[in-house]
C-alpha cells in the first residue's frame, strides 16, 4: 500500500498570529510616529511657505494610512502547503549483471561516504 499524504513543509507554513500581530503594531507605530515628525516640522519650520501645507496634508491623512497598513496582515496571500515527499516516481532500475567483484547490495538504498576511511 503506497499512500501520498499532504504533509506540510515548515517552510510553506504561514507566519504566526503572534508575529504578524507584532508585525502590525510595529507599522501602525513607524507610521505614526512619522505623523508625529510632520506636525513637529509643521510648526517649526520658518517660515511658513507651501512646504507646511505638504506636512499638515501628511499629519492629516497619515493616520488613515497607518490603520489601513496595520490592517492589511501577511494573510491576503495565501500559501498553499508543499508537500516534502517525493512528487515524481522513479523509474524502475533496469536490471543488472552481478559483477562478482562487487558486493551484493539494496539498489534502493544510498550510501554517502564522506572520509575516505568510511569506504571500507
């Protein structure tokens, strides 16, 4: 009985609700804390010209903006599981002669050597 089953992969998982959380917070606050700047070089800079117009623009819509990053998580895209087992079958070998200076082995089973003292 040769059965797949989905196996997810770790790395095909989605970020924790804790990450993406923390995440989140961490943009709503670069965001407003830009907002902040904005005001502060709103009514500090002098003199006034087009340039405090831009900033109070900035301090005004910065806040909607924040709400809609903060908002919008990693979970608009979807990733769908990879599976870790083989997808493609191997074709049968094609049988061999035995060489009589060779031994005997599984023609399915692998075997790395990476010394060379781990050949004998």
């Amino acid at each position: 009985m040769n059965r797949k089953r989905d196996v997810p992969a770790v790395t095909s998982l989605p970020q924790s609700p804790r990450e993406e959380g923390d995440h989140r917070v961490r943009r709503y606050a670069i965001t407003m804390t830009i907002r902040i700047v904005c005001f502060a070089l709103m009514a500090l800079v002098q003199p006034y010209g087009w340039y405090t117009w831009v900033f109070a623009i900035a301090a005004a819509v910065l806040p909607y903006i924040a709400v809609v990053f903060a908002n919008a998580g990693s979970d608009s895209t979807e990733t769908a599981a990879e599976s870790p087992l083989q997808q493609i079958e191997a074709p049968a070998p094609a049988p061999e002669r035995p060489q009589p200076s060779a031994p005997a082995s599984d023609p399915h089973i692998f075997t790395i050597h990476e010394k060379p003292q781990d050949r004998s």
